[in-house]
C-alpha cells in the first residue's frame, strides 16, 4: 500500500485513514480529540476542505472530504 495519498480529481471525494505511531490510544484523552477537531475545524474555514463524514476513533481516524487546492491543505494539516 503506498504511503503517498493521491489526489488526482480536482472534484473527487477521498478516504482517508491514518493512525498513531504504534496505534497508541491518543484520541481517549479529551485535549488530543479537541486537537483533532480543531485542525479538521481550520481546514475547513481556511483551506477549502469540504468535510462529508469522519470517525475520530482511539488510535486512528477516518476522513471524507473533498478539497479545492491539494497541496496547500495537505501541507498544513497538522495537529
């Protein structure tokens, strides 16, 4: 499986899913799950990110979106 996310159409709609190293529980505590929805809240207001659907679950996260400018949201996803 290719550790590199692709995004090829413009108007796609994507999945993705990532986990913590050594899927450690990181999300059971509240301040790291706020921290996850804050990054997704910033993306969304300020980088084009159109979110459809997400499970924010103990050691991983699943994602649907769809995005306006690829390599800017990509970059700046952090948490």
């Amino acid at each position: 499986m290719s550790r590199k996310y692709k995004f090829n159409d413009k108007n796609g709609v994507y999945f993705i899913s990532f986990a913590t190293v050594y899927w450690i529980d990181v999300f059971v505590r509240d301040c790291y799950f706020e921290a996850m929805i804050s990054a997704l809240n910033y993306c969304r207001e300020n980088k084009g990110m159109k979110i459809y659907g997400y499970c924010i679950m103990p050691s991983h996260v699943h994602l649907l979106f769809q995005i306006e400018e690829k390599k800017i949201l990509l970059m700046s996803f952090e948490i």
